[in-house]
C-alpha cells in the first residue's frame, strides 16, 4: 500500500509576521492619514488667519513708528516744517497763471514753466534759493538771446544750410558750456546757471527749426521763469527766511566748541588709573564723541558759505560780509579735530602705562588741556555774540607755559633709569600730541580775532563798563566857608585802586577835619 505525504502550499502563499505587520501599520497609517491631513490644513488656515487678524495691529504698529519718526524729524528742526509750508504757498501763487484767465491767454501753456522753476529753484536757505533763481533767470534771457540769434544767422545759409548751421551751432556752445563746468570756481558757484544755459540754449535754437513765432515763445518761457523765481524769492525772503549765514556762524561756533569739550574732559578721563576708576565716577563718555562731526562738516561749510554770498545784509550780518574767514577757521578746527582724534584712540585703547609716569605728566598736561579748552570757549563764545575775543590770548599764552612745563616733565621722566621707555610710549606720544593742540589753538585764535577785525565785532561790554568805573571825582566841604578842594582820581586798572585810594587818604587829611564828617556830593 502506497502512503502519500501531505502536500503543503509553498511558504511564499502565507504571510510572514513581518507581512502582518507592515500591514497592519499601513491599515492604521490609511486610517488615520484623513485625520492627518486635516490636522494640518486646519493648522495652516489658523496660521493664515492669524495674519489676516494681525494687519491692523501691524499697520497700527508702522503707523505710529511713522508718526513718531515724523515728530521727531519736526522737533530736531521746526523750520523743516515751515519750509514745506512755503514751498506750498509758493506753488499755490504761480499756479494763478493757470487758473487767471487773463494770464493763461497772456502765456498760454507756457505758464507751466512758472510751476516747474518754483519746483526746482526753492531751497531750504535764502541764500541757495537766490542762487538758483539768479543763475536760471540769468542763464535763461542769455541762452534766450543766442538761441533767437542763432535761428536768424540760420536763415541766412538758406533751407538747406540751416540746420546744418544750426546743428554745428548746438554741438559748439554745447560742449563749450558743457567743458566750462569743470572750472572749480564756476562748478561751486554757476554749475545749476550753465545747465539751464544748455537747456534752454537747445531748445530755442533746435525748435525754431519748426516754430515761426520764436520770439514770442522765447518771451512767454522768459517771463514765466521770472515769474515763478520772483514767487521763491519774495515769500524765502519775507515769510519766516532761514539764512545760510547764520547756519555757518552757528556751525563754526559750535564746532570750536566740541572741540573745547573734549579738551575739557580728556584729563579727567586719561589720568585715572586702574585702581581710581572704581572710586570717582566715569567722565561722561559723550563730551569725547562729538568732536567726530568737526572732521566731516567740510562739505557743509562750503555750501554754506557759497550760498552765504548771495543774500543781501540781514541783522548783524553786513554786505560783503567776510565768509570766506568762517572757512579758514573750519579748516583750522579740522585739523584741530584730526590731532585729537588721535588722542582719542589712546584713551579708548588698553595700552597699560604706569601709573608713576601719569602722574609726573599729569598736572602740566591737565593743565595744557585746560587752557586751550578756555581759549576755545572764548572763541567760540566771542563768534556766537560776535564780540572780540579778549581773554583768548592770555588762555593761549598759559598753555604755551604749560607746554613748557611738560616738556621739562618728559624729560625728566626719560632721565630716569627705572622707567621702562617702551611702557611710556603711548602716554609720551599723547603728550607730545597734545603740545601740537596748543599751536592748533593758537591759530584758531588768531584767525577769530582777525574775523572779529574784518567783521567789526563789538567790544566786550564788561570793559566798557570798567572805564566808566575807572574816573571819579570826591568833592569834600570844608567848614568856615574856606575854599572847596576837588579831588580827582583816575583808576587806570583794577590792580591800581590801592595806590589811588591811598593817595586820596593823603588829599584828605591836608584839609581841615571839622567836628563832624561833611557831606559828600
């Protein structure tokens, strides 16, 4: 009898429990992936509505971030405020070309010109504004006259020679005008009247090429122009002016200043030692910053004193008056600025130098920072009430003693064996910095008063009062009907008041004395 094993189906027909449950975990991932994906498409509309809810508090946020930025730029300086105001004002009154009748058919679409020249001539100071209206009404009638001259020397080659001459005639007094920008005088002062020059010079002569009426449009472009450069001129002169002479004089005082502020608190700062910083308290770090806009207000002092030139005399500032000393003394205080700069850099460093040495330089050098800084401020204090500056040469003259007595004190030090000279170097380099401050000075002072000479700067008020003090007159009353005795005194100086007293003691004691003290007149 035959016996058959059971046949089994193959392994691969059952599943594995790796199978199982790698189908399991998909049955539950297929399951559960509705859920996830609404999960996250719920989570991204409230991340969008989020952002939808958070606009008005962000444009909330920027708006007050703007109009706090705004206020700020109208405190620093209001005048910002009344300029655009009067630019306005401005705008407002040449537009009546267009809106007056008689006007628009006087001028007709040229009355636009008038808009333009307010738009492009009004600046901030009366001085650039003057600048600008000069140089484009100027620059207008001459490149008006050519252009119109021009078209009738055209003529004269016939039709077909003349936008030949024309064309030639453009491209000569183009370049030429375009060559003369380069001068340095002419590119500071006319650059803005030679553009307009080329502009108008241009089309004048390339549009009377088509134009019949050249002359009548050259006179409606002509008095649009002075129109609306009249318009800046009157209302930058008479409401609320903001002169450019009176921004460099503030500017240059304000400069020396800074410079005495450093100088003020460099020795306060410097010669404190590791071990006293602790127990005084820190000079206020701001006085040593900001003698850093000094070395960068060059290009300022320049425009300045270019637009300066151009206004007429106001208030204490005469015709002619001398701007040209105002730059000589901004270059000076640069300079000034640069060697302290220098100086600075050693205070903000961690070179370490003994404290022994400090202290032998240390008086003479406080004591040469503390003059110059005076004989600044008397400076800077005789440009801003344009008095002369009296006291600057005694201040200058101390520190040049003080210079002296520095000297004297690097020397010794350097006599000295126990000093390391390698240690010493930044303190003496400081020093010696410091001693070419003092001849810095000196110039600036110099230059003050001789800015005080050329502008005829009042005398200081407290001398003036001095000599009505220095002359008197005592008149005593003698009894017995005995002859009047005068005495004069003349007080020459303050320092003489004794001698003088001394001598009228002695006038008074030939008189007879009566019983009791006669009267005074």
């Amino acid at each position: 009898m035959q016996v058959h094993e059971p046949v089994f189906p193959p392994t691969s027909l059952f599943p594995s429990p790796s199978f199982k449950l790698a189908t399991s975990a998909m049955d539950i991932e297929s399951s559960s992936g509705p859920a996830q994906g609404g999960a996250r498409a719920g989570g991204a509309l409230a991340r969008i509505w989020g952002r939808v809810k958070g606009v008005p508090v962000m444009a909330k946020d920027k708006a007050v971030e703007f109009a706090t930025r705004v206020r700020k730029l109208g405190q620093d300086d209001p005048r910002r405020v009344i300029h655009s105001l009067k630019v306005g004002l401005a705008l407002t009154l040449v537009s009546l070309v267009y809106y007056v009748r008689p006007f628009y058919d006087g001028y007709g679409i040229s009355g636009i010109w008038a808009v333009v020249t307010v738009v492009v001539v009004f600046e901030f100071t009366v001085g650039a504004t003057l600048s600008k209206g000069i140089n484009r009404g100027c620059a207008t009638l001459l490149a008006g006259a050519l252009g119109i001259g021009s078209q009738y020397l055209a003529c004269l080659f016939g039709k077909q020679g003349e936008a030949i001459v024309l064309a030639s005639l453009v491209f000569l007094l183009g370049a030429t005008a375009t060559f003369t920008r380069f001068f340095p005088r002419i590119k500071a002062r006319y650059d803005y009247g030679v553009l307009i020059f080329i502009l108008t010079y241009s089309m004048v002569a390339i549009s009377g090429y088509r134009v019949h009426e050249l002359i009548q449009l050259a006179h409606q472009r002509l008095t649009t122009i002075l129109i609306g450069g009249a318009t800046c001129v009157f209302v930058a002169i008479f409401v609320c002016p903001v002169w450019a002479g009176e921004d460099l004089h503030r500017l240059i005082a304000g400069n020396i200043d800074k410079l005495a502020d450093f100088l003020e608190a460099f020795g306060g700062e410097y010669f404190q030692c590791l071990d006293e910083i602790n127990e005084k308290s820190k000079t206020d770090k701001t006085c040593l910053q900001r003698y850093k806009t000094v070395l960068t207000s060059k290009n300022i002092e320049e425009s300045w004193a270019n637009w300066a030139r151009w206004e007429p005399a106001h208030g204490r500032f005469r015709y002619r008056h001398p701007w040209k000393q105002y730059l000589k003394i901004g270059a000076l205080a640069r300079q000034c600025a640069y060697q302290i700069a220098t100086i600075h850099g050693y205070v903000c460093s961690d070179a370490q130098v003994p404290c022994a040495f400090k202290r032998i330089i240390e008086a003479p050098s406080m004591k040469v920072s503390s003059e110059a800084s005076k004989a600044l401020r008397t400076c800077a204090s005789a440009i801003k009430q344009m008095a002369e500056p009296s006291c600057a040469s005694l201040y200058v003259e101390n520190a040049k003693s003080a210079v002296e007595e520095l000297k004297a004190a690097l020397g010794a030090a350097q006599l000295d064996d126990s000093v390391d000279l390698l240690e010493i170097v930044p303190a003496a380099t400081v020093a010696s910095v410091l001693i070419g401050i003092v001849d810095r000075v000196e110039e600036v002072c110099e230059e003050v008063i001789e800015l005080a000479k050329m502008a005829h700067f009042k005398a200081p008020e407290k001398q003036q009062q001095q000599q009505m003090l220095h002359r008197g007159a005592v008149k005593p009353v003698v009894e017995g009907g005995g002859e009047t005795v005068s005495v004069v005194v003349d007080v020459p100086a303050l320092a003489d008041r004794a001698e003088c007293c001394t001598k009228t003691t002695e006038a008074n004691s030939r008189a007879p004395r009566p019983d009791t003290d006669p009267p005074m007149k």
